[in-house]
C-alpha cells in the first residue's frame, strides 16, 4: 500500500511541530529556565499543555502567542533566529 498525500502532509506537520517544540524549551532553558513547571506557574500557563506543546504536540495559535509572550520573543524572531538549529 502506497502512502497518501494525506499521510505527508500529517508527517510533515507532526516533524514541524516537533520542531517548534524544541525551539520553545531551547528558548526557556536559554533563559536559565531549566524547569518546565516552575516556567508554566511563574508564567501563568498551564504546566501540562507546557509540556504537551514541548514535547511536539498541536496547540492553539492563541496559545503559541502566550509561550512567545513568556518567552518575551515575537514571532518572527521565533522563527527566523535559530529556528532550525534547534531541532
């Protein structure tokens, strides 16, 4: 059986947020924070999804913007600066 165009687009997007996953905790652990729960509760965002969005699951695009808010990035920097060096 020959994977669908379905299935690459799936892959694609499963290895791009994987990507911004590791981005995201690049970004927290370069600012000295090395604890995802101690980041999630000083920055009022929820620790499960935290680590849910770390660790390459899908999240809301309202819920990026708070983890780039945190993380006092814009998006633009997020993806421009290293974006691809950290994955």
């Amino acid at each position: 059986m020959t994977r669908g165009k379905n299935d690459d687009s799936n892959e694609n997007a499963r290895q791009i947020l994987k990507k911004i996953g590791t981005r995201i905790k690049f970004l927290r652990e370069a600012k000295g924070e090395y604890n995802y729960e101690r980041f999630a509760f000083k920055h009022d965002l929820n620790r499960s999804q935290l680590w849910r969005y770390e660790n390459g699951e899908d999240m809301y695009v309202s819920s990026f913007l708070k983890v780039l808010a945190a993380l006092d990035i814009s998006v633009t920097d997020f993806f421009n600066e290293g974006f691809d060096k950290t994955a």
